[in-house]
C-alpha cells in the first residue's frame, strides 16, 4: 500500500503543478480549462468503461480504466480546491 500511496501523492503533485503552471499541451490543463462539466462528462465515460471492462474485458482492462477513473476523480477535486487527504480523511473516517 505504501507504494500506492506514493503513486497517488505523486499524482496529485502533478495535478497540482498543471493547475498551478497552465503548460501547453497538458491533457489536465485542458480539462480544467474545459471546466466541470466536461471533467463530470470524462468521470461518467470512465465508471462506464469501468463496468464494461468488468463485464468482459479482462483484469488488465479493468485496472487500466480504473486507474483512468480515478484520475478525472482527482482531476475533480483540483478543480473544486478540493484535496485527495480529504478523501483518504473520509474512507478513515468511515473505516477508521
């Protein structure tokens, strides 16, 4: 899980870093530019993505549309100043 974890952080590090510096070309730049609508539209095609990888498509899919999921999730709460902690606060809240 630590690495997990990492990868996550390193993420949200990186989204931070678009938001904060507009690079040209950057994919998550153009996402937030295009606003919540748009990143609501990419998170609704990815869960669906998800459900059918899962109907059918293979372990290797299922990760991969996951982790495009989560992605535009925290693309989301970038947008909305909101912070990746405050979900792992959440699940630690519910579980914890």
């Amino acid at each position: 899980m630590i690495l997990a974890n990492d990868t996550l952080s390193q993420l949200w590090t990186t989204l931070q870093q678009r938001k904060e510096q507009r690079p040209a070309g950057s994919y998550t730049v153009q996402l937030l530019e295009a606003g919540e609508n748009e990143i609501l539209k990419k998170i609704g095609e990815e869960a669906v993505e998800v459900i059918i990888a899962a109907k059918g498509e293979g372990d290797d899919r299922v990760l991969y549309e996951l982790a495009d999921l989560i992605y535009h999730s925290m693309v989301l709460l970038a947008a909305r100043d909101l912070s990746w902690d405050a979900v792992e606060a959440e699940l630690a809240r519910r579980f914890g």
